[in-house]
C-alpha cells in the first residue's frame, strides 16, 4: 500500500500489546494516531500519556474528524476483534483501507531484516531477550514486542541504522504467515488455538508453511526435537538449537545454578562462548536464553557482547515476573496460559524453591482451550501442592455449553483446590498461608494480582 498518502492510523484493539507496539511506532514516525480497546489497562493509560487518544465504548460517533477521511487514515485491526464490531464495521462499509496487524508487520519484514520468533509458547521472552542482546552490541535492532520489557519499560524499540527488526511471529489465526522473515525462530509447536486449526496436523503444517517463507540468504533457527520436517531452499541454512542436548548445533554446557540465577556455556559449531549468566531465574529461561544467544551470534554479535550484556536483561513484565520476594513469601507472576508453559513454568519454580510448598492461582483463558486441553491444563496443574482456580476469562469468545473451570478442577489430582471467584481470592489465599505463591494466566488476571501483592506486602 502506498504509505505516502497516509497521515493517520486508527487501532481497533489498541490495547493489546502487539497492536499497541505499531500504534506506538506509528506515533513515532508521526502519523497521528487513535484507537478503541474495550477497557482501560496499565498499558492504555501509558499511551495516552503519551499522546495517543483511546476510547473505550464501541461507538462510531466516538471516531474524531481527524480519522474519518478515506484517503488519508489507515485503519488496523486484531482478529481477536468481532466481525460484528460497530466502528470496524463503519470502516469497512465506507471503504477505508483496513489491515490486520499480521498485513502491516508483514510489510515491514518485506523492507527490512525481519527476525521472528514463533512457537506457541516462548516466544515473547525469547524475542525480547534477542532485542536486548542486538540493542545493547553493535549490531542494534528495531523490536515490536509481545511483552514490556523490564530493561526498556516499552513494547517498542527504534533504531536509527539498523536493518534488523524483531518480532514476534504469532500462530493465532495464521498471521506470522503474513511475515518474510531473514531469521526465523521457531521454539515449540504444541497443538494450541484448535477454534482455527480443527486439529494438531493443521498447527504443525502452518509452521512449516512459516519456516518456508524465509527470505533467500537467511536462517531457520529451530529447537532440537520438533518433530516437523521443514522444507527450506538450499539458500537458507538450518540450525538447531537445545538446552542440553549434544546433537543440536547450539547447546548449554557445564549449567550451573549460582545464587538463584543459572550460568552456561554454549556450544556452537566453532567454539565455546563460556560463563553465559542468564539474568532471570528460572530454568526455563535457560533454553530460552540459548536459543536468543544462538539467534545474536548468527546476525553478528560478538561473544564478549553477549557475555556482557545477558546478565543485565531483567526480563519482561509477566513473565517469570517476581512482585514479591522475601523469606517467608515469594510471589511470581508468569503469563503462562497452555498447559506445556504451565508444566515449564512449576518445574522451574519448583527447582528453585525444592522445600518449600507451592501454590498456584490460575486463570483459564478461553473457552475453547479448556475445551481443548482441560485435561492436559489438570495435569499441568497437578505439580503444584495446593490449587487456586478462577473462572474462565472468555476474551474474545462466546460461553460454550457444559464448558468451565470445574472441568480442569474435577481431573487436578492435588490434595488442596479451590474454585474461586475473584472476590473470594485474597481471602482464600491468606488461608492458605502460601510460601511460593505462582500466579498464573493471560486474562485479565494482573489486575488481580496487582491487589493480592498490595495485601500481601
């Protein structure tokens, strides 16, 4: 499309964070910029403070003048958004230009040196661990990320002169299938968003219809032990990449646990890059870690760059994320919404605090997904010594019959769990008397924890 005529962009589904990163690089690049998003958030009320205008009641006359001229306003949205939305609707009907998100970033990678990260879980932390390594060398980057990241308390990340981009490359709806990448990342490809794909085969063929889109003269960077086969043109050369596994072309060695933090060093074809010290717990973030070093050091970044800089990454809000860490009460706060990251996520908690007992407070989100892996989301949840379980947050879904939280709770074979409702939360929690308290979920379960942290401090 021909950028050249447009003088403002108007987001529906502001709010969310991939969108709010391009109305954040759009306002920067100085477009005038606006949008709607069902409720204000943390991340909202950021943005308009910095001068972007958001309403929050789907009405048409709530649109300002400045966005209402076909020729000069773009307008994106989100799938998640419903085809029955009222100002989407307006905007389609009167025949302005109307993108997804997916089509813009697309256009992006097209124009520059796309590094995007996809799988169903992992991603967002891995994509902004590799932001912060290219940031912080000679290399620089360009980053529309899926989380906030605690180094740069933003999104969005600009640079000047550099060619690369990072992104996160996402499977709902089949939109990283929109991307061009020159690196592609590809972490895991558990079965997830069934209400698109019908079955697991459908999930496994878009990733590899994902890793052929990389541009000739580029790399295809995926975990060791996907089971796929990725058919890529003899111009891209494919690595891969492992916490500890000796056949991958990228692994850990000698993994240390040093005062609550891991240290690696990582193989790679020619030579060790030694005394790699992760700056966030958890071994989870371990794996994560070599597969974003691996990604640095294929563009470029010198091993003293990454030796340097890793230990400074404070990670991304929400994951992983420790609101309160004392002797007596350790609370994190983690993202985690699939049953694999759930599993990862108490493993690793568990492998830091080995005496002391775990409780967990989990949100499912949608209702197609506890449809889908009830079980599995019960036997995830099944590592933790005590349950908490809140009702389902429906996001952008209608209720399914018969479909609820009770489903996960009646298979959770754990000796303490409660179903309960979020006034019933803190009080349900101070009962309890929780040592490791893990807070769980990608609804809208952080303004919850915000309140349990404020009680618990």
């Amino acid at each position: 499309m021909d950028f050249s005529k447009i003088k403002s962009v108007y987001f529906i589904g502001i709010g969310g964070i991939g969108m709010s990163a391009l109305a954040r690089y759009f306002k920067a690049m100085g477009y005038a910029v606006s949008g709607y998003d069902r409720s204000p958030t943390l991340l909202t009320g950021e943005m308009e403070k910095e001068g972007i205008q958001i309403c929050f009641e789907d009405k048409v006359e709530l649109i300002t003048t400045d966005f209402k001229n076909q020729v000069s306003t773009l307008i994106v949205y989100t799938p998640a958004v419903s085809s029955k939305h009222l100002q989407l609707s307006y905007f389609k009907e009167s025949l302005f230009a109307v993108k997804k998100r997916s089509e813009v970033l697309g256009l992006l990678t097209y124009q520059k040196k796309g590094i995007c990260v996809a799988g169903t879980h992992g991603k967002t932390t891995v994509s902004t661990m590799i932001a912060y390594l290219l940031k912080e060398s000679a290399v620089d980057c360009s980053a529309f990320l899926g989380g906030v990241s605690q180094n740069y308390k933003t999104n969005l990340l600009l640079a000047e002169a550099s060619d690369y981009v990072v992104l996160e490359a996402d499977e709902y709806d089949r939109s990283f299938l929109r991307l061009k990448p020159y690196l592609a990342l590809i972490t895991s490809t558990d079965a997830d968003h069934l209400d698109i794909y019908g079955d697991d085969s459908h999930v496994k063929e878009s990733f590899c219809e994902f890793a052929a889109l990389v541009k000739p003269g580029g790399i295809l960077l995926s975990k060791q032990g996907i089971d796929l086969t990725f058919k890529v043109s003899d111009e891209v050369k494919h690595w891969h990449y492992s916490l500890d596994n000796s056949s991958a072309d990228f692994y850990a060695e000698n993994l240390q646990l040093l005062d609550g933090l891991y240290q690696f060093d990582l193989h790679t074809p020619q030579r060790l890059i030694k005394n790699i010290k992760v700056g966030i717990p958890g071994l989870v973030n371990v794996e994560n870690a070599v597969g974003a070093c691996t990604a640095a050091h294929l563009v470029g970044v010198a091993d003293e760059e990454i030796r340097a800089s890793l230990p400074q990454f404070k990670g991304v809000r929400r994951r992983f994320d420790y609101r309160i860490k004392r002797n007596d009460l350790v609370l994190i706060d983690d993202y985690a919404h699939h049953p694999e990251e759930i599993k990862a996520t108490v493993k690793s908690v568990r492998a830091l605090y080995p005496n002391k007992k775990l409780t967990g407070v989990f949100q499912p989100h949608l209702f197609s997904r506890t449809n889908d892996f009830h079980r599995e989301f019960a036997q995830s949840l099944g590592l933790l010594d005590e349950l908490i379980l809140l009702d389902i947050y429906p996001a952008r879904e209608e209720p399914i019959p018969g479909v609820n939280a009770q489903m996960i709770l009646n298979l959770a074979q754990l000796p303490v769990k409660i179903l309960s409702t979020k006034k019933e939360l803190i009080n349900n929690i101070k009962q309890l008397k929780p040592e490791v308290l893990l807070m769980m979920g990608a609804g809208d379960i952080d303004k919850e924890i915000d309140k349990v942290v404020e009680e618990l401090k």
